[in-house]
C-alpha cells in the first residue's frame, strides 16, 4: 500500500496543490453568498433559485466551475488531514490513513462527476 | 533513453551501521510560534473535505429536483451551518493568505530557460486572480448577472 502511495504521489501532490490554490480561489466566493451571505439576509434568496441556479450550473461552465468546487477541497482535504495524521505520531499507520483518505477523496471525485453530469 | 527511477531506489536494503538519535517532535509543537500555524494550515484539511462533501450534496440536490434544493437552502439557513460556513470562510482565507505568502518562496531559480517572475510580481498576480475571481462569483451568484 506504501509503495503505491509512493509511485501515485505526483497525482496525489498536483491534485493537492490545485485544492489548494484553485480551491481556495473558488470557494471563496462560493461561500460569500451561497454559505453566508443569502442565508443570512445579506443578498436575496431570489438569487439562489433553483431555475437560476440549475441554469447557471448546467452549462458547461457552470459544470467545470462546481466540479473543481466539489473535487479539489476534498483533495487538499485528504492530503493535509493525512500530513496531520503523521504528525501527530501516526507514521506508522501511514499507508492505511493515507490510502483511506485518499479513497474519499476518490469516491467524491467520481460521485461530483456523477453530480454535475446529472444537472 | 533511460527509464525513470523508483523514488526510494537509493535508499539501502537495511538500515546502516551509524548510530541515529530516534525522531523527537521539536520544542512548542503543536501550539507554540511557527508550529501553531503550520497545524492550523494543516487543520483546514478537514474544513475543505466536509466543504468538498457539502457542496456534492448540495449539486446532487440540485440535479434532483427543485425540492432537494430547496431542501438545502432551508438547511443552510441553520445557525449552526452558517457558523461553519463562516468559520469555511475564515479557514477558506487563511489558507489563501499563507499559501500566496510562500507560493514565492517555493519557486526554483529557473524553469526550464524562464525564470520566474519577482515574488511582489507572482503575488500580485495570485491576489488579482484570487480577488477577480471571487468578485466575479459573488457578482454571478449574488444575481448581478443572468
């Protein structure tokens, strides 16, 4: 299991880094009116309807935009737990706390591709 | 042309003779000086993996139907998802902040024939896009636009 951690590290490495600098670019603004701002008032709820938001999110911008917000913050969330994991003294249970991690982020690409494909 | 080499191809079949002081965590880890912030920054990861999973319910909801999504506005209007959500936010930024700050500091001297641009350069540029790209959204999804 080290090993193929090992040899899936450049994967692993440029899905993090795009979690970390495409993710965080995204879900800024993602979380400023979806995660904040309407839910408390500060824009209209109007603007999160589901016509609107099905037509801004159902084209094909729309579909790359959510994907990256889906996809790369669970990379650079499993990545970044796994490093803590090591930290805190978990060096050697490693392989099996990087590869399950991995694999969520795994399973929530595939089930985002599923979602976006759906809309 | 030769083939790419193993990783850990050098590392010797058993451990050496020279005797090695085993691994001690330093002085102030985890929450003292540097060493805060470094397990702060390491600590968002769990942030972005439940912000990644909330977002996913939330497109899922959307792609099933008026009432799924409805069903997630109504859930986001809960004091304890805004919290998280604004604690998202906070965490969100942090990261931006520290990563743009050592994004220059990470680059090597040259790539291929190019060097990279000054550090003041490369971070103006990260912040514009950052800043651009969260205006854009918040203007789209705020109902500025469409």
């Amino acid at each position: 299991m080290k090993q193929l951690l090992i040899v899936l590290e450049p994967v692993i490495w440029f899905m993090f880094g795009q979690g970390i600098m495409i993710g965080t670019i995204l879900l800024t603004g993602w979380l400023i009116v979806v995660g904040v701002g309407v839910p408390m008032g500060i824009f209209p709820a109007d603007a999160l309807a589901y016509e609107r938001m099905h037509m801004l999110g159902s084209n094909v911008i729309g579909r790359v935009v959510l994907l990256g917000l889906i996809v790369l913050p669970l990379w650079k969330g499993a990545h970044h737990l796994r490093s803590l994991a090591v930290d805190f003294g978990g060096g050697d249970r490693d392989a099996i706390v990087g590869s399950l991690l991995y694999l969520i982020a795994i399973v929530g690409s595939l089930l985002g591709i599923v979602a976006v494909i759906r809309l | 042309m030769a083939r790419a080499a193993h990783p850990q191809a050098m590392q010797p079949k058993k451990p050496g003779t020279t005797r090695t002081a085993p691994p001690k965590m330093p002085d102030g880890f985890p929450g003292k000086g540097r060493y805060r912030t470094y397990v702060a920054f390491e600590t968002t990861g769990l942030i972005y993996l439940l912000m990644g999973f909330i977002i996913l319910r939330a497109i899922w909801q959307l792609g099933a139907g008026e009432a799924g999504w409805n069903g997630v506005m109504d859930a986001y209007r809960n004091p304890i998802m805004i919290g998280f959500h604004v604690l998202a936010l906070v965490g969100v930024i942090f990261v931006g902040v520290r990563f743009f700050w050592l994004f220059p500091k990470a680059q090597p001297p040259r790539i291929g024939p190019v060097r990279p641009p000054p550090a003041a350069i490369l971070k103006g540029m990260l912040y514009s896009v950052w800043i651009g790209t969260t205006l854009v959204m918040t203007w789209v999804l705020a109902g500025g636009a469409f």
